[in-house]
C-alpha cells in the first residue's frame, strides 16, 4: 500500500512539472517585441553615458541586424545592408523551414548589442525573458532555428562594425583645441577635451564620405566689432537677456545632453539622458506606434532613422572639426561680459556646424517620407527623463524648432544652427533618394 501511494505521489509530481513545462508565457506582438528592444538599448545607452555620435553608431548597428533579420516575413523587402558601404552579404534562411522572424530578429540586435554597448548584464537579463517567452510558444527545433538564423546576421553585422574605423579612433590622444584666434578650446565650466575628434574619418553607412555635403566656411575671425563674426556673437548675448517662457522651454526640451556636469559648491554630479539620437529614435517609436506600424515597417523605421543619424554625425564632426570653430561662451565671456554663461551647457567640442540640427534634419526628411507631411504627434520621448513632452505637427517643425533651439540655449550661433539643418536634410534627401526599399 504505501509503494502504491508512492507510485501515485510521483505520477501526480510528474504530470505537474509536465503541465508547468508545458504552460505558455504570453505571446506579445512582434512590433511591440522590437520596440521593447530598442528601448532596453536607449536605457543601457544613457546609463553607460555613450557619447551622442557613439550612440548613434550603436543604434545603427542593432537596428540594420533586427530588420535585416526581420524583413523575411515579407519578402518584398529588400536588404539595407546590401546597398551601403562595407558590409557582407546577409545570411539567407533555408527555404520551406519554419522561422520566427521576430525572435530571429531580437537575437541579432543583441548579439551586435552584447559586442556595441558595457552593461551587458542588464541586457541580458531582457534578453532572457524575452526568449522565454519564445520558447513557450515555440516547438525546439523552429526556436532554435531562429535563434541560429539571428546570431548569425548579428555576426555578419559586426564584421562591418570591426572594420569601420572605430577602433582606430580609441586611444587616440586628447583633444584640447587651439588658443589661435576664432578657434575652439574647452569651455566653462568644466574644460573637458574635445569628443570624438576623429569622428570624420569613420566609414559611412549610405553617402559616399565624410567630406560630401561640404558647408561654406562661417564668419572669419576678426575684432572689428562691425563684423559678422562679433555681430553673431552679440545676437547669442542679447537674445539670452530676452528669452521668453516659451523659448527657455524649447531651449531645455531639446538640450538631449547625455552627461550635464552640476556644481554645488565642492559637490560635483553628472545628471545623464537621453542623448540626440535616442530623442530621434524616441520620436521613430511614437510614430511607428501611432500608425500601428507592423513589425518590419517598425524594423525598417528605425534602421533607416539609425542610418540618418549615424552619417549626420559623421559629415557634421567632418566639418567641426576642419574649422574647430569657437563657442559663443568663449567670446562672450572674452569680449562682452567675462560673467556670462549660456542657458544650457556647452558640449565639450567644436561649435560649427550644429549637431542636433544635422541630425535633427536628416532624421525629419526619413520620418517624413516613411510617414508623411503633416504627421501630427506629441513627443514624449523624453517625458520619464525630464518631465517634458511637445506637440507637433510635422517632423520636419520638430527638427526646426530642435535647430533654434540652440540658438536659444546660448550654444550656438544662428548660422551655425541654419547650416547644420541644411546639411541634415540634404543627407536625409541623400539616403532616402539612394536606397531601394522594397522590390
């Protein structure tokens, strides 16, 4: 009697682990799978501090191998990867075998993820649960197909990333300017070095080289105070005096300063958020959302935002760094009022051309062409990090007012801000213009 109560105790154990073995986590949409990817990243990003032109190199990285994997669920999608510069030809799944493209798709991004960012450890715990959820859905073989199929896009991705010119841009030595007239060196408040100096000489993902979409020079050095070049520097000191509610506003939405350094008095802390291209790729997100975009719709959304951003910042630092031109503060506080410091802090590197304006444009003309003029949104993109959100009417207002703000900040001059959205939106035309996206 009590080996059979035995036998019984052990089926009933058995049938429970089977049942428990057999229970299903909840199966999430496949969009709402790679969004969640993209933002586990953005958290990582800020959290490891990325400078904003690294940051953009890392988005565009996981984004190409999350849609270069997805794009099989449809096969009028065309690869990305094949029409830019440097990479391999991508894997190609087996025909009449059984994929889950959505999970293949999240095993590349963070595979290119796990080499591109520092704080694996919280990737990876995402990662895991995500693959649960798979697994309990899935039968073995197409789950680890898929998980196959994945690592080895994300693996073909980073064999471009060995070879873009990145490596050779660390290690290099610090980059502290020139105390020749007009040109930049550290500003106040805490002279740090010069980022990413080298940034101009990495490998392009769509436009040709760094060096296309060149701008005119900016206003020369020269200290007749009739002159355009202390004119601008006047404009920036004024408009600081009459900013209204609305422009301080603008002004801070837009700062997208990952690493802001506060004092008070011998403490020092670094408030960190979220950087230009994750504002970007933030606004991508919401759009993709608010159309009910489908997975590779979503996909191809970021990757081409991703691609905008990455040669943006690439042709914008060729050019900042060929002039290393001067910061307003620097002037300012020479020539005008030794006291004055902008609203925003300055970002440790060359003024000409704007950054944010570069990349904001770019950004805009691929947003507007995937989703139309007009697109009407509220950004909440940066809303969990300092509280802010914005409604727009189209992207291309978003990166117009993205550019003055700047402006508006006391961190860049107006001409700086006009030639940066300039540069943006040609790219943004470029990489749009050049790419073949479906069959």
């Amino acid at each position: 009697m009590r080996y059979y109560n035995f036998l019984v105790a052990a089926a009933f154990c058995l049938l429970a682990v089977s049942c428990k073995q057999k229970q299903k986590i909840a199966l999430k949409s496949d969009a709402d799978v790679l969004h969640e990817n993209v933002d586990q990243l953005t958290q990582v990003i800020i959290y490891d501090a990325f400078s904003p032109p690294v940051a953009s190199r890392i988005y565009g990285y996981t984004s190409l191998a999350q849609y270069e994997a997805m794009r099989y669920q449809d096969p009028k999608y065309n690869s990305i990867t094949n029409q830019l510069h440097g990479f391999k030809q991508m894997p190609v799944p087996v025909k009449g075998l059984k994929y889950n493209f959505a999970l293949a798709a999240t095993k590349a991004f963070f595979t290119v993820a796990h080499k591109v960012t520092f704080s694996v450890d919280t990737l990876k715990k995402y990662e895991d649960k995500v693959f649960a959820m798979y697994a309990s859905n899935l039968d073995d073989s197409t789950y680890a197909r898929s998980v196959a199929f994945g690592d080895s896009v994300g693996k073909t991705i980073l064999a471009r990333a060995k070879n873009d010119n990145y490596a050779k841009t660390r290690g290099k030595p610090r980059f502290l300017g020139s105390s020749d007239n007009g040109k930049w060196h550290p500003t106040a408040p805490d002279y740090l070095d010069g980022v990413e100096f080298c940034w101009g000489t990495m490998q392009t993902f769509a436009v040709k080289s760094s060096s296309d979409f060149a701008l005119p020079p900016p206003p020369p050095y020269s200290e007749d105070k009739n002159s355009e070049y202390f004119k601008q520097n006047l404009a920036v000191y004024e408009k600081s005096k009459t900013l209204t509610p609305e422009e301080i506003t603008i002004a801070k939405f837009w700062d997208d300063n990952p690493f802001v350094i506060q004092h008070n008095g011998h403490m020092m802390f670094v408030n960190k958020k979220i950087t230009p291209g994750g504002h970007w790729i933030g606004i991508t997100a919401i759009a993709c959302k608010k159309t009910k975009a489908d997975a590779i719709k979503t996909a191809q959304a970021y990757a081409l935002t991703s691609i905008a951003l990455y040669d943006a910042f690439i042709c914008g630092w060729q050019v900042k760094y060929t002039t290393e031109y001067i910061r307003p503060v620097t002037v300012i506080n020479d020539k005008i009022d030794h006291t004055w410091l902008p609203l925003l802090q300055t970002p440790p590197f060359p003024e000409y051309p704007s950054g944010h304006s570069d990349i904001s444009g770019a950004s805009a003309v691929i947003l507007t062409h995937l989703f139309g003029d007009n697109f009407e949104y509220m950004d909440t993109s940066d809303l969990r990090y300092i509280g802010m959100q914005r409604h727009f009417d189209s992207f291309l207002k978003a990166a117009d007012e993205t550019s003055i703000s700047r402006f508006y900040g006391g961190i860049h001059y107006k001409n700086s801000v006009d030639q940066g959205a300039i540069q943006g939106r040609q790219i943004g035309e470029y990489i749009w213009n050049n790419l073949k996206l479906q069959n």
